[in-house]
C-alpha cells in the first residue's frame, strides 16, 4: 500500500529533477527558443522527463497494450486466441510521445501483408509537444513506413484546423483510435473527446488504456485527489479523471468492454483502465 501511494511522489521527484536537466541541456545545445514562453518551456521539461520515464512506462504498460492492440484482450484478461478485431486500417493515436508503440506498427504492418490479413494502412499520430513530436522522426526511418505513418504536430483539439495538422480527417472516418496514457493529458475531456467519436466510423475500435481515478474507497481517493494537487503542475497531467465514464457517455456504443488491468492493487494511485469500444 505505501509502496502504490508513494509512487506519484517518486515520479514527481523525477519530474523536479528533469527541470535544471532542461534548462542546462538547451543552455549548452544553445537552443533558446524552449525559453520563448513558459508554455514551450514546459513542453522541453515534459518531454526531458518523459524521455527518461516513458520507457518504464512502456514495461509496464505493455503487457496489456499489446494484447489490446492484437485483439487478445477482454474483460482486463488477456487472451490467448484473437477475440476481438486487431488494429486496422486508419488509425489516429492521440498522444504519440516519444513513438514507444511506433516499432510494435510497423511489425503488425509486416505481418499483416505477409498473411494477407487487415493490418492498419494509415496511422496518423497526434503530438503537440514539438520537443516529443521531433524524437518520432527518428523511428519513421525503415522504407515504405513514412507512407504510412503520419505525425500531426497538434493536440487532439487541433485536429480540426487542417493548417496547422497538416491533414483534413473527415468525420467518420477512422477505423480505429489508439489513446495509450493520452487522455490524461489533453484539456477539456468533456468538450474534445466527442471530435473524437465523431472522427470514428460507424463500427470503429477505439483502443484504451489510460490511468484514471481510483474508486476503490473515500480514502484512497483522497489521498489521491491531494496527490493531484502537486501532480498536475509536476507532471502535466490528471490523476482522477473518470475517463471510463467519459468515454461511455460519448454517444451510441455497440459494445464497450473496458475493466481494470488484470493484478493491478486496488490500492494503485495511477490504476488503469483497459480494453476497446466499438461504435
Ligand atoms: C503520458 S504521455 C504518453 C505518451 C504515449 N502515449 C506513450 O504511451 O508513451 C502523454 C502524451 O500526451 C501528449 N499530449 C499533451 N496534450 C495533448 C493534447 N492536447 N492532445 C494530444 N496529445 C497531448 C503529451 O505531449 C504526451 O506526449
Ligand atoms: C490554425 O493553425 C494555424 C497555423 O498553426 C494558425 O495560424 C491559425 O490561427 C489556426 N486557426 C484556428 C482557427 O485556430
């Protein structure tokens, strides 16, 4: 238990530290326009912190991502067989970061056209953060995957000013949504996530797993609504967001089928949500 209510305070350690890392990495680099604005500068500290932590986060998240992403996951269990249609044709990711999930694509890609199955042929991947979006660059190297594989240089809420995004996504016309630790981030859930349920099709998978509020008991969720007090300045993010409701009440569902991961402790500060819905 202390172990899951310290772990915040250990990140946010990490995230304080980041910050003279920041500012004397772009110092020597001699590249002053992370110190513009405070909101630029922000986004290199964020994008320091979380190239140095986005890596255990991607241990820890990738037991379920995977399996998520390949349709072997249901009910927070993970399956052995394909249960649920694996990711395929568009797809938008909102939240790229550094590109973790970049490589597991572009291996789906292969293997779907040496099997002759459906595998994803368009991923457009949204990141506002321009010091995160300019270490993706550096994945997108291998052949035909630049084809494919579209960066947008813009937050979900951007996605409708085609200037700045760089391309027009018409309504309805994704096939799949990718939020892995995105939903967390983005401003104004209420007013944001339905652009995005409009954006998918009738019948397209979204794909979840974030970190969302612990419901477990009034203590618990206190002790992590105070967390959040030095959480969202520290770490640029929302600890108690109740992103399972958020997502449900967005519109009409087919199915919906969203569960805590399997074995996380009910006293976990960052628990998850897992699984897919399909509209
Ligand atoms: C916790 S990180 C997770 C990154 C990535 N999904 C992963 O699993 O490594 C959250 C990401 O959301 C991005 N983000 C922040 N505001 C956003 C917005 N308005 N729209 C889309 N993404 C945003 C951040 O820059 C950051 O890269
Ligand atoms: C769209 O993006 C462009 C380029 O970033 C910007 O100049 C313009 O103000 C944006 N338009 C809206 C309506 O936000």
């Amino acid at each position: 238990m202390i172990r899951e209510i310290l772990f915040p305070w250990a990140l946010m350690t990490v995230s304080a530290l980041s910050l003279p890392v920041t500012i004397i990495k772009f110092l020597v680099a001699g590249d002053l326009h992370a110190f513009t604005s405070w909101s630029t500068f922000r986004d290199a500290w964020f994008a320091v912190f979380w190239i140095n932590v986005g890596p255990l986060a991607k241990q820890t998240a990738a037991p379920n991502v995977i399996p998520l992403l390949q349709g072997r996951l249901k009910d927070g269990k993970v399956q052995d067989k394909v249960v649920s249609q694996p990711l395929h044709g568009t797809v938008l990711e909102i939240g790229r970061g550094v590109g973790m999930w970049t490589q597991f694509y572009q291996k789906t890609i292969d293997e779907a056209e040496k099997e002759g199955t459906a595998g994803p042929d368009k991923i457009y991947a949204s990141e506002p953060n321009r010091f995160l979006a300019a270490t993706l660059k550096k994945h997108v190297k291998t052949a035909n995957f630049e084809e494919v594989y579209h960066v947008l240089p813009v937050g979900v809420e951007g996605l409708g000013n085609t200037t700045a995004s760089g391309t027009k996504i018409e309504p309805e016309s994704l096939d799949c949504i990718v939020t892995v630790q995105g939903l967390c981030c983005i401003p104004e859930p209420e007013k944001n996530l339905p652009l995005l349920y409009r954006y998918l099709k009738k019948g397209g998978h979204w794909y979840v797993f974030e970190h969302v509020r612990n419901d477990e008991s009034t203590i618990l969720s206190g002790i992590q609504s105070f967390t959040e007090i030095f959480w969202k300045p520290m770490i640029c993010c929302h600890l108690c967001r109740d992103t399972a409701k958020t997502l449900r009440g967005l519109g009409e569902w087919e199915e919906i089928d969203l569960a805590p991961p399997q074995g996380e402790s009910p006293y976990e500060m960052i628990p998850h949500i897992v699984g897919t819905l399909v509209k």
